[in-house]
C-alpha cells in the first residue's frame, strides 16, 4: 500500500493543492487572498492533469502530449481570470475603500 502512495504522491500533492485553495477561498474575506486561493486551486488542477498524461517507464518514460497542450490553454484562462479579478479589486478598493469581503457587503446593505 505504501509503494502505490508513493508512486501516486503527485496526485496527492495535486489534492492537497486543490484542498488548500479551496479552503483559502472559503475562510478568508480578503479579495486578495481568495485570488490567491483560487490560483492555488489551478495549480492543483494543473498538476493532476499533467500527471495523468505521465505514463512512468524506464529513463523518466514518455508523457502524452494532449494533457500539456491543454493546460497550456488553462493557464491563459487562469491568468486571464487573475488579472480580470485583480482589476475588478482595484475598483472595488476605490469604491469602497475596503478590499475585505464582509465590509463591502455590510457597505453595500447601508447604501440600500
């Protein structure tokens, strides 16, 4: 059991990147920090899909191409999605002067 935990360790690390971004972007109501957590998510996502295009062999073995060239299509998206998330943040911070989720809402139920 404990040779196939470590022939697998990637996936693991893989989840646990998963698991740690998720749980950032769920208790922290810093903007900034759930940006940061949803980067960490991808990275999980990232590497979870490149090793399953990893067929391990002899001398490092061979890896299959489809799974790289997609996540390189994923990492536009995610960057795309940061920069789109961070400039909506500026606008956010200059409206309301607070990067912090729950002052921008209880802001938002005063204004109404």
């Amino acid at each position: 059991m404990f040779d196939k935990l470590l022939a697998n360790l990637h996936f693991l690390a893989a989840m646990l990147l998963f698991i740690i971004g998720f749980y950032t972007m769920l208790t922290d109501s810093n903007l900034i920090k759930k940006v940061i957590g949803l980067n960490i998510m991808d990275t999980g996502i990232f590497l979870f899909f490149i090793s399953l295009g990893y067929s391990g062999g002899p001398a490092g073995g061979e890896a299959n191409p489809l799974p790289s060239a997609l996540m390189y299509g994923g990492l536009a998206a995610a960057v795309s999605l940061t920069a789109f998330g961070l400039a909506m943040i500026v606008r956010l911070y200059k409206y309301y002067g607070t990067i912090d989720a729950d002052e921008i809402m209880s802001k938002r139920g005063e204004a109404e």
